[in-house]
C-alpha cells in the first residue's frame, strides 16, 4: 500500500512597498487532485494556527498568506494604498508561481478575495467565500456597533469594543445548539483579553485597511463560487450571504447546521469536507451538516445537480 508523503512545508518573506510579509506552503507533491488553494487569512490567525485554514494538503497544496498588519508580518502605515493587499496577493501567485488558484476567503478578508477574483478572475479557478458580503463596507453596515468604532478617525479599539465583536463571533444564547461553542468561545476570549494595546491598535488599522479596499468598476468574476456560512451567525448573517451569493453568476450558497460565525473553528472537519467537494467537483446534495443548499446559477456548477 502507497502511504503519502506529509506535505513539505515551505515559508517565504516577501514584501511590497517595502513591507514585510510571509506566506507559508503546504506542498502536495504526491496525487494533488485539483489546483492550489490559496487563503487570505482571517483577521485573527496566525501563520501556524489554523484560522481559516481549512485542512485540504490531501487533495491540493495549500498556500497561507500573513498579509501585512497581520501575524509576523509588518505593521501598516496609516497612509496604506487601498490596493496593497490585492498586489500582494498577485506577488504571491507570480513569485511562487501559481498560474491559478482555488481561492479561499473568509469574514474580514471575504470581500478581499472576492475583489482579487473581479480584477484577476483569469487567475482563479474556483472562488469560496466563507461568512462574507461583497465589500467590506457591506459588512461594516450589518454591525453598526464595531463600525462606529473603525469610522472616527484615530480611534483605537478598546477592551468593551473588542468584547462586543467577539459576540458576535459566537453564538451567545445560554442554550446554544452550536457545536463546539464552549471551547471557541473561551480561545477567543482568552486570545481578546490577552491583547495588548497594540495588538488592538494593529487590528484596528487592519480593519480599516481592508475597508478601504474600492470595487473596481469594470471587475467581474463569472466562475463558479461557493458562498457558506453558520446557520447562526450573527455577524454575516444567512440571508446576507445569501443575498450576495445570488449575485454572482454561477453560485451556491450553504448553511453549516449547528454552527455560527466561526463555523471553520467549531466545525473543521465538514467545513473541510464542503470545501474539499466543491474544488474537486463533488456532489454537494445530501450532506448531512448542511441545514441548506442552494444554486443561483445560469450555468450550474459542476457537483450541483438541479435538484439542489
């Protein structure tokens, strides 16, 4: 019996405007069943804890990006470009090389990778959008509370505003069917109460980075994306995500059952197994974590039969 290799695990420094940043490979080198995935990181990951990286080294070779402001890479100047991240995600995909990529973002980095596929879309073979909208000014109205802290100007978020966010991030209600809530809850807890006053500050300039991020007006992206969240998240809700979803051309848009915002902490394995189906063109029908299944296409992407 052939036993696979473990993946090869590379990192790399790169910069753009002169700002570090780093980017962590998971080789596939055995049976890689699909092309490259690459993740933007969610605003709290760091380069070696999960965060949004869904474990699918068996089927692809996995890229993680630390973009700057995030992780060990370099902080962000307060006159940061708007489209900095973008380029550096590009740098990545030109220097390693990755001709394309199945292209994964999630929560604060959705509309980041969303608008690299706009601009970019002959580079990206597949688009997933985890707890997401469209932009990042999108998101910022369906919370008012955190968005009222990241619009004035210098304000740096406290202690309360960070408590405030992290319930939305988990589900709070005493009796929550959430798996796994418990031990989300208490790592984020532990990792909000354990931040400095420039960690907060960082994060702060992160999300305000990411919000300045402007939609090119000509960008369009007609491959095949899928759009999930929790069916409990209080930040992105459902039919938020699904009202995005149903934009796009050839779409499916899920529901994770027993899950909230943070469905790929508290429920890695079956995010892992929906995300590993939709870029190797698997059924997605019949899944039994799925509390909702839904196309939006003209054209079907394949693994997504009508009945859907």
């Amino acid at each position: 019996m052939d036993i696979p290799s473990p993946p090869r695990d590379e990192l790399l420094t790169l910069s753009v405007d002169g700002l570090r940043y780093t980017c962590r490979i998971l080789w596939n080198d055995d049976d890689p069943q699909t092309v490259p995935v690459l993740y933007t990181h969610d605003a709290f990951a760091r380069m070696h804890s999960r965060g949004l990286s869904i474990p699918l080294s068996d089927v692809a070779t996995q890229v993680q990006v630390n973009l700057p402001g995030s992780g060990h890479s370099d902080d962000l100047p307060s006159d940061v470009t708007s489209d900095l991240f973008l380029r550096a995600l590009l740098q990545v995909m030109d220097e390693v090389p990755l001709p394309r990529v199945n292209l994964v973002g999630g929560s604060a980095t959705g509309p980041l990778a969303y608008e690299f596929a706009r601009r970019y879309p002959e580079r990206v073979r597949r688009l997933v959008l985890v707890a997401t909208v469209a932009s990042a000014s999108d998101m910022l109205r369906l919370n008012p509370g955190p968005a009222a802290a990241l619009k004035r100007e210098d304000h740096e978020l406290t202690q309360d505003e960070a408590n405030a966010i992290l319930r939305l991030l988990v589900d709070q209600a005493p009796d929550s069917a959430v798996i796994g809530r418990d031990v989300v809850r208490d790592r984020l807890t532990e990792m909000f109460g354990q931040m400095t006053r420039a960690e907060l500050t960082r994060l702060t300039g992160r999300w305000r980075a990411l919000a300045a991020l402007s939609s090119d007006p000509d960008g369009r992206y007609d491959g095949p994306a899928l759009v999930f969240t929790g069916e409990l998240d209080a930040m992105t809700h459902p039919q938020a995500c699904r009202e995005f979803a149903a934009t796009l051309t050839q779409s499916v848009f899920a529901t994770i059952r027993q899950a909230d915002h943070m469905a790929h902490l508290e429920r890695i394995d079956e995010v892992a197994d929906l995300v590993r189906r939709f870029i190797t063109d698997q059924p997605l029908e019949g899944l039994p974590y799925l509390a909702s299944l839904e196309c939006f296409p003209e054209h079907r992407p394949a693994g997504v039969s009508p009945s859907a």
